[in-house]
C-alpha cells in the first residue's frame, strides 16, 4: 500500500509541476521502470507505441503494485511463521 500511495504522490506532485517538462516526464516514469524494463525485453514496445501514454502507464503499473504487493505479503508470511515457530 506504501507503494501505491508513493506512487499516486509521484504522479500528482509531477503533474502539478510547471516549467521542468523533462523533470515532470523523469518524475512520471520512477513508478513504471521495473515494469518498462520487463516490457523491453519481452518486445512489448512496438504494440505499447500504438496505445495512448496513459493506457501504456496502467497497464505498467498495476502489474508493477501487484509484484510488489505480493512480495511483501511473502515476506510479511515469512516472519509471521518464524515468529509463530518461536
């Protein structure tokens, strides 16, 4: 949830930003950078070419959110056992 709520603050605080295009653009693209570099090496980036920015940014993103989601509920299930263990 941390990540989601970093990432919608990045995006916000990005797209209020006025006179730094390339700062906003660097900004909107911190959330997406694992997933994009996943989209390079699957060729995925002559079909994203022909979708919208922002429907190319979701579908990024969310897949991103849940890697992420899931990797804390296996660490978090991880300590939660030795815990009880103990």
């Amino acid at each position: 949830m941390v990540y989601v709520l970093a990432s919608v603050a990045i995006w916000v605080y990005a797209s209020n930003r006025v006179g730094d295009p390339k700062g906003t653009f660097v900004l909107k693209q911190l959330p997406v950078a694992f997933a994009a570099a996943a989209a390079e090496k699957l060729g995925l980036f002559p079909l994203m070419e022909q979708l919208p920015g922002l429907v190319v940014w979701a579908m990024l993103f969310l897949p991103t959110v849940a890697v992420i989601y899931c990797i804390g509920w296996a660490v978090g299930w991880f300590f939660d056992d030795l815990k009880n263990r103990g």
